[in-house]
C-alpha cells in the first residue's frame, strides 16, 4: 500500500504526517488535515499531482523507468 511506503520516507526525512498534511495545504492553498490525507492515502485515492508535491516537499521525485525485458 502506498500509506506503508509514505510511511517509511516521512521516517528517513523526519517529517510527521501532520507536517506534511500542513506543506500540502500551503502548496495547494486548500484545506488538508492529517486525517484527510491519511483517508486518501490508505483508500488509495490520493492523485498524481499530490503524489508529486508530496515528492516535492519531502525532497524527491517520481520517475517512470522502463522495466527489463529481459523477463519474457
């Protein structure tokens, strides 16, 4: 699930899920609790552009890279 994922880079950055939920609201200029981004994360919900200003504020990004082809 990507809530585990999350998870594990708000640890390596020490950000709290509520701090993020805040930098989100400031990024975005809307509301977001840690509840509400919580729910989106765990109901997988939660959409590409805020994957990516996720990414953004926690010091990555996402990339697309082709899988190996040698599997067929």
């Amino acid at each position: 699930m990507i809530i585990n994922d999350l998870k594990k880079l708000l640890l390596d950055v020490n950000i709290s899920l509520t701090e993020l939920a805040n930098a989100l609201a400031k990024r975005l200029n809307k509301p977001y609790s840690m509840q509400n981004l919580s729910n989106k994360l765990r109901k997988e919900t939660i959409t590409h552009r805020e994957m990516l200003i996720i990414a953004d504020i926690l010091g990555y990004e996402i990339k697309f890279i082709p899988k190996n082809n040698n599997d067929k």
